[in-house]
C-alpha cells in the first residue's frame, strides 16, 4: 500500500538518512533537491527540531522603502480633517506640504485601507482605457443644466442653474433660485454672457427652458434658443436619455452635492443660498485642485473673452433682462436692479483722471485663505500668508497698483476695459487720486512678458494649453516664467535661475496668457552646486550624469546628496558629512534630482 509523505516528513526522512551515515550529495539526488537544502534542514533541524522543518514566510525582515510613520500619520490626519478627500488628492497635497519624497498613490490607498478609512474595493477600468472628450480651448462650448436638492427652511426645495467651461471647468453660471423657469434661465445666460463673453456653443438636455424642439402641437423657438440664435451661439441638444453626454456639468452637480448641500443646514431665504454657493464657487474656480486637469484649478486654464472680441459683437438681452454688473458683488447670473446706472457720475468732485484722459478707482479687498484675489476680469496673487490682509487696489485701463498699509506691493498691467472699470462703484469702489507709482510700459509688439504659476505634484505647469516640465523638486512652489516666444525662462521667487526650455509660442498666444505682465528679468545664476539625491547600489556604487561613482559598500542601499559642482561631485551621507569627493568628468545637465528606487512597489 503506497502512503503519500508530507513535505516536512520527506524532509525528516532525509535529515535521518544523513544522520544514519548516507552521504549528503546521496541523500540529495534521492530527494531532487540541492545539497544546500540538504544542508540547511539539518540545520534548522538543528536549531528547532521537527518544527524547524516547516516551510517559512518569505517576507523580508526589514522594508527599507516603507512609509515612514509620520507620512503615514499626515495622510489619516488630513483624511480624518477631509472625509471626501481621496487617494489622489491626498498626494497632491503631501507634495504642497513639502514631503519628500512623496509616496504613490497606491501606498496612499493602502494607509487608508488599514486604518479603515476606506473600504477594499475590486480594481476597477483604468483611467487611461476611457475615451475623454473635450474641446481644445476654453469658451468653444458651456455645458449647462439645472438641479435640486437645494433645502430651504420651509420644506421646499430651491433650483440651481449650473454651467460649466467644458475645456476648463470653470464654473461660468450658478444661480440658485426658487424655479427654474425659462426667465430665470435666460437671465442667469446673460448675465454669465456680459461676464466671460459669448462662447462659441452651449450644450444642454431637451427641458423646456432650453427648447421648444419636442414643444407640442408643433416646435416652436423659446426665449432661450432666441437668444442663442441672436447672439451666434450654436444651440446643441444631448440625445433623449442620454445624461452622460453632459457629463461635465452632471460631475459639477456631484461635486456641489458632496462638499456643500450635503452638509449644509437648510438655507433661510434664496440670498443666503446664493451667498453660500457663490463662496463655494469662488474656491472650487480658483483654488481647489482638479484631477481631471492635473491638480490645476479651473481658473488655470480659463480665459474669457477679451475686451476687443467683445467689443465686435454687441450683445443682445431680451428686454427686461439684463447682464450683472460685478461678479464679486452681484451672483454671476442674477439680474441687475433696474435703478442701477454702471456709469460714473460725470459731476465727481475728485479729481479721478489720470494722465491720459482715463478713469481710475480705488477699492479695499481683503485677502481670502486661498491667497487669490479675484476682481472683475483679473486674479491678483498675494499666497495664503497675507490671509485676512486689506489691501487697497488703484485701478485704471492700463495699471493695478497694489499697496498695504500706504506701502506698495506690486505694479500691475491692466486687464479692466471702460466697461469693467464703470462697474466698480457698484463694488464699493471710490474715485482714486494720484497713482502711488509710475505706469508698467505697454506691452511691445512680440516683446517678452513673464507670468507666475505653481508647479504641480507631477513638476509640471500648464501655459497655453500645454505643459512645461519645469522639475519635480519645485513641487507645490510658486514660478516665474519668462516667455520670448521662442524659449522659457524658469526662475524661482528670489529671480534664481532654474532651466531653460524651448518653448515655442505666438505673440498673441502670450497677451493672452492670464496674469502675464512686462518681462523685467531674465533669471540671474543659482549661487553654489545643485543638489541631487541618489540611492547607493548592492556593491556601492551611484550614478550622476552617466558618470559613475563608487561611494563604498558600507553606504549600500542607503541615500546620499550629491554636490554637483562645476569641477567636483561632492557626495554627503544623511547626516551631512562628506564620505566621497570625486572629480567631475562632463558637464551634461542634471536631468534627475530624486532617489526613486527604494520607493518603488513599497508600502
């Protein structure tokens, strides 16, 4: 009768035989293993006995790559601090924070699942397998559409009109009012249209305050195709059922859902609804990052109409709509109060002209936590550490000036046309006196300007459309960028110089560009070597630039910092002594500055 063996009876088997007198190499070949294996289970069987011969777990003892515990601690903190914040975002902002390095989105997802913050779900289809479609600049098509879910006090339930930017996400209308009729619906359009401009098309589902298509005993044109038809815009309509076809404006329903009306009280009246929405708007548009577009925020990539394309096209309203005079003041989709007169008073005893014949106004605005000060058609950056500041803006059609305190901050260009400036007293805005400093020099035809942006978690940054790979370790930092229309200029806040990079781009492309002004550096050279990071191999070894370095065994697995000087590596170890010192043999550009290797598939 055959009797099948365990794995740990065979192996005590062979650990007998050897110690009966066989020959190891013998006993091996019977078994069909090793003379090494032989060799440890007598071993084993040495140390432990019969238990020893269990087959052990493979785990390593020690993770050198494991997040460290005060990563993981930030990241159950700010989940703890933000329900609805996921793995994503949850990276983006360890980047902003300064951690170095930053962990992966799946180690990220781990944490979470251990301490239970989120629940095990099946892998679903990768981002990358769905088709996303979305028009290649911004104002070519609004996605609009209405929603509940608004509570009010009495039990009803308010309407919000919604419309976003389909390239850029930006929330152009959002209206919250007690119906959603065809009027409220056309004077939340024009209003959003006397802001940002006529866009190209809008698309919306088949409600009766959109169209009269499917209008019974026969279609007829409603109030808002009129409007459409007069204005140039192309009316498109999704398919019957068929709500993903909006699908950008439906996520933008979802978001507001989950971050305000969820947790919301119940509002008293509409106006207290409205301001609510209006602040939230303001932060989604501004300032809270969007994974769709690379943790930028929608204002990022937006760009309204410019004076001159408005001036083109006159715009027309139905009577008894009229477009909002201030967007900061006045909801961007509410109707203006017939008793309103946007013009200056011609009979001011201020002296208001500036030395060309314009109209200049000053106004005091404080500065929100996000740092980011929106007026009108402009964006002033100020960074969340003037949080709660006062600063006063001397506003004119061609300079900003910016002062706090009677001390001035920053010079400006302009982008306030006659229009935006006659809206300012409406904002509280009151009649300037002298400019506290000189005017910015116009903009030269194809003559340089510089703007600033943050680079993103990734060590990108979007212009125009397109990223700039500035660098990784300038993660969550603020730039200054230099465009001639050939190449890039990178500088950091002090006017360091960072790199250069071809970047290719019209005249016109450049005025455009948001918050861009007159170039008056060109980025002076870093003082001292870059600073790179590099893992030490198995034998001791590290790589700089294709060259090679040999640091010592003793250093193996372990990350130094590498002083890459014009002449000389320099090589520290994690406490700053030096521990190597080599001469340098090329003068290629250093492309990588982090240690990835002892991250990579660690938890």
């Amino acid at each position: 009768m055959l009797v099948e063996l365990s794995v740990v009876e065979q192996r005590y088997h062979a650990v007998m035989e050897v110690l009966a007198g066989s020959p190891v190499t013998e006993v091996a070949a019977r078994y069909g293993v090793s003379r090494k294996s032989v060799h440890s289970w007598l071993n084993r069987y040495g140390e432990s006995g019969l238990g020893g011969l269990v087959d052990r777990s493979h785990r390593p003892r020690s993770h050198p790559g494991q997040v460290s515990a005060r990563v993981e601690a930030m990241v159950v903190q700010l989940r703890i601090e933000h329900p609805r914040w996921g793995a994503r975002r949850l990276l983006f902002e360890l980047g902003r924070a300064g951690v170095d390095p930053v962990p992966s989105r799946s180690t990220v997802y781990r944490v979470l699942v251990r301490h239970r913050l989120v629940a095990a779900t099946p892998r679903k289809r990768r981002r990358e397998d769905y088709r996303r479609w979305e028009r290649p600049a911004p104002m070519q098509l609004w996605q609009m559409d209405v929603m509940g879910s608004v509570r009010m006090v009495d039990g009803s339930e308010a309407k919000l009109i919604s419309g976003v930017d389909d390239h850029s996400r930006f929330s152009v209308i959002a209206s919250v009012t007690a119906r959603a009729t065809s009027r409220a619906v056309c004077s939340a359009l024009t209003s959003a249209l006397g802001v940002y401009g006529v866009p190209d098309q809008i698309l919306t589902d088949n409600g009766k305050q959109f169209t009269g298509k499917y209008t019974r005993p026969k279609p007829a044109e409603v109030l808002f195709d009129r409007i459409c038809r007069l204005n140039g815009v192309e009316h498109l309509l999704t398919k019957i059922r068929s709500p993903t076809t909006t699908g950008k404006v439906e996520r933008w329903h979802q978001t507001i859902q989950r971050e305000l009306l969820d947790d919301h009280p119940p509002f008293a009246t509409i106006a207290a609804a409205q301001a609510a929405v209006d602040a939230w708007r303001e932060e989604y548009n501004t300032t809270r990052p969007h994974q769709a577009l690379d943790m930028a925020s929608p204002a990022d990539r937006f760009q309204p109409r410019t004076a001159e394309e408005r001036a083109t096209m006159v715009l027309w309203v139905p009577p008894g709509l009229q477009p909002s005079i201030d967007e900061e003041t006045t909801p961007a989709d509410a109707a203006v109060p017939p008793t309103a007169d946007p013009s200056p008073r011609p009979d001011t005893d201020t002296d208001t002209d500036t030395d060309d014949g314009g109209v200049a106004w000053e106004i005091e605005r404080a500065v929100p936590p996000s740092g980011n000060v929106s007026m009108g058609p402009q964006q002033f950056w100020f960074g969340p550490q003037r949080a709660g500041e006062v600063l006063t803006f001397w506003i004119d059609d061609t300079t900003v000036h910016i002062s706090s305190g009677g001390l001035l901050l920053k010079t400006l260009p302009s982008r306030f046309s006659s229009i935006d400036l006659a809206r300012l007293p409406r904002a509280g805005a009151r009649p300037a006196g002298p400019p506290p400093a000189r005017r910015l020099p116009a903009l030269t035809p194809g003559g340089a300007v510089e703007i600033d942006r943050t680079v993103t978690a990734n060590g990108l940054v979007s212009i125009a459309d397109k990223h700039l790979p500035v660098g990784s370790p300038l993660a969550g930092q603020r730039v200054t960028i230099r465009l001639d229309g050939r190449t890039a200029v990178v500088m950091l806040r002090d006017a360091t110089l960072w790199k250069t990079l071809p970047y290719p781009i019209s005249a016109a492309a450049r005025r455009r560009l948001p918050g861009h002004r007159p170039a008056t550096t060109s980025g002076r050279p870093s003082v001292g070597p870059q600073r790179v990071q590099r893992v030490v191999s198995s034998r001791g070894g590290i790589q700089v630039n294709k060259q090679r370095v040999q640091v010592g065994m003793s250093h193996a697995r372990a990350i130094v910092t590498v002083e890459v000087g014009e002449t000389i590596l320099i090589i520290r170890n994690e406490a700053g002594d030096i521990i190597a010192e080599t001469p340098r043999t090329n003068t290629e550009e250093v492309t990588r500055h982090k240690a990835y290797s002892r991250t990579v598939n660690q938890t």
